[in-house]
C-alpha cells in the first residue's frame, strides 16, 4: 500500500533552494521520492547543492536565475517542465529575504527588496506554476511564511519583512480559496527562529528573547521544517487548503 507521504513520481520545484530552509526542503521531498529542482541566483551555490544530492543519491536540477525578474520566472518554469516532461506537480516558494532595521531607518531600497523577493516573486511564480496545474487539474503549492506574520519580533526591528510575511500568508489563502477548483491546494509553513545563514540564532543579546521566550527553550534545525512542507506537498494533506501551519516551538502560543 502505497503511503500517502509519498512523493514518488512527483515533480517539485523549490525556490532559493541552494542553502538554508530551501536546502532542506529540497532534499525533504527528494527522500519522500519526488524529481527535485532547485532555483537561486547564486550558480555556485546551486552546484554545491546538485553536488550534495547527488553523494545522497538525488539527482537535483538546478536552475539559476533571479525570480524578481518576470522573464526569469517564466524561463525557469519552462527549464524545469523541459527536464520533467512536462509535468510538475509541487512548488515550493521558499526564496526570502530580510533587514533588521527599526521602521524611521528602513529605506526604500530595502522595502523593495524584501517585497520583490517575499511577496511579487513568490506571485509570479505561483501565477506561472499554477498555469500549468490548472491545466493538468491538480498540483500542491507551499509558501514559507513565518511566524513573523502572526507576532512582531523582538529585540530587533523587521517591520518590511514582518509585513511581507503576513502578505503571504494572506495570499495564501486567497489563492487556496479562487483556486479549489482547479484542484490546486496552496498552504503555508510560518517557521519560528531556525538556525539558518539568515537567522543568528546563536548571538547571546538574542538568546532572552529569542530562545528563553520560547516554551521549547530552542531554535530548530532547518531539518525540523522540512517534513512540514513533505506533509502539505503530499496527499496526506489532501484535504488541507488555505491553511498557515505554523512550527515555531510554541513561540506565538504564549
């Protein structure tokens, strides 16, 4: 009987799945057995990556480009349909981005730069990707939000990217809902504080309130996510939509 975890013969494609919570997620669904694509600006890192999975076993496609650019997000998708055969049944919209910086210093440059990355990239992908499984009738798209979406965090000052994720997490369930018709599932995972090269996780002036004020007493391991979104790219959440399934320690419970 086959497990409704599995991903075998499933297409996925993760974004910014070079390093980080993207890397996990990547090599997540390629052990649930899915055909994984990862796409990041930085070649090296995608190499790495391809690298890494294949002394796993994996056979990675890599992709590189920049997804705030319109044309780019279209050449990926084709690049990833032309690899799988035309299918692709998963997207993973996982690439983000962040400034601490209180709101009075926050510069325009740097607003922009989270809401291209956070919020318009992940659109037009999931507009690009979710073209194509209105056509074939099904797919599972799974946005990483955070629970800075939900609470603001302390001590520092992220105001662009809180807002950003909170915009995700609403777009999700806009687009869950519009799109239950086509048979295109569309959930969130709001990760709390993960040891990642965008969260220091280790600085003491954070450890109060970053650590101490979550009921786990911990940060999690990017390898902690990851079965989150396995779960919600998987018929085992097949009658999951619209959902922000939040994994955080406890953090925004107290």
């Amino acid at each position: 009987m086959t497990s409704p975890f599995s991903l075998e013969g499933r297409a996925v494609l993760v974004t910014g799945g070079n390093q980080g919570l993207g890397k996990a997620f990547a090599f997540g669904l390629a052990e649930a057995g899915a055909r994984v694509a990862i796409v990041g600006r930085s070649a090296e890192r995608n190499a790495s990556v391809v690298a890494d999975a294949a002394d796993a076993g994996h056979e990675f496609l890599p992709v590189t480009a920049d997804i705030t650019d319109d044309a780019q997000v279209e050449r990926t998708v084709a690049e990833v349909l032309a690899w799988t055969g035309g299918r692709l049944d998963v997207l993973v919209n996982n690439a983000g981005t962040c400034y601490h910086n209180e709101a009075f210093a926050v510069t325009d440059e740097e607003w922009q730069n989270v809401w291209d990355l956070n919020v318009r990239a992940l659109w037009k992908m999931s507009i690009a990707v979710g073209g194509h499984m209105r056509e074939t009738g099904s797919g599972s798209i799974v946005n990483i939000g955070s629970m800075s979406g939900i609470i603001v965090n302390r001590p520092q000052w992220q105001p662009a990217y809180n807002a950003s994720k909170a915009a995700v997490h609403q777009l999700t369930k806009s687009l869950a809902v519009e799109w239950a018709t086509y048979g295109i599932r569309v959930n969130a995972v709001a990760p709390g504080y993960v040891k990642t090269e965008m969260a220091p996780v280790d600085r003491p002036d954070f450890q109060r309130y970053w650590i101490e004020d979550a009921p786990q007493q911990r940060f999690a391991l990017p390898e902690e996510i990851a079965p989150s979104v396995v779960f919600l790219a998987s018929d085992a959440a097949s009658f999951i939509t619209g959902s922000v399934l939040v994994a955080d320690g406890g953090y925004t419970a107290v």
